[in-house]
C-alpha cells in the first residue's frame, strides 16, 4: 500500500488527469501519414483514429482490377491506424511511464 499525504495524492491524481486531458486534445491535431502500392493510395489520420484525407494515384483507378484497389485502401488503413496507435503510445508512454492502461492506448 502506498503511504503518503492523501491530499498530496489526489493533488498528483488532479495534475496527471490534467495532463491526460491536454496529451489527448493534442492528438486530434497531431496526424500521421501511411502510403502504399509506391503511393498508389495514401491516407492521413489524427492521433484520434479518424481518417483525415485518402489520396488516391489515378494510375490505381483500373475498373478491371478493383480487388487491387481495394487490398491497397486496407492496406493504407491499417498502417495509418498502427502509426496513430504507435503515436498515441508514445504521448501518453511519457505519462504514465510506460504502464498499460486499458483505454488510453
């Protein structure tokens, strides 16, 4: 059990959620970017997970091969989503000194 001032503690509980508060704002604004297929298709997304822009190479528009079109935009997907996880993890890693806490990461 942890010893200490309980006033002094929630005074640290109070600056760390403060500090959650503003990590998690910036990660709205903060974005990462993930391109496939030589840039063939390219998507942009926040540190929220939401997609900002998708960007595709006319060159990858074959109406004969849209199964190709298709594994690049989840290809894309994915990688943008792994790249705004790794971001978050960095930004709140900071926080709470690597622990994993269910939810923020």
């Amino acid at each position: 059990m942890m010893g200490g001032n309980p006033n002094q503690l929630a005074k640290q509980m109070q600056q760390m959620q403060t500090k959650l508060a503003k990590i998690q704002e910036e990660l709205g604004s903060e974005t990462v970017e993930a391109s496939v297929g030589g840039g063939m298709v390219t998507i942009v997304m926040t540190g929220h997970q939401e997609v900002q822009a998708v960007t595709i190479d006319p060159e990858a528009l074959d109406p004969d091969d849209v199964e190709t079109l298709q594994d690049l935009m989840v290809a894309a997907f994915n990688e943008a989503l792994r790249k705004s996880q790794e971001l978050a993890g960095q930004r709140l890693g900071a926080l709470t000194g690597g622990m994993k806490i269910p939810g923020l990461m």
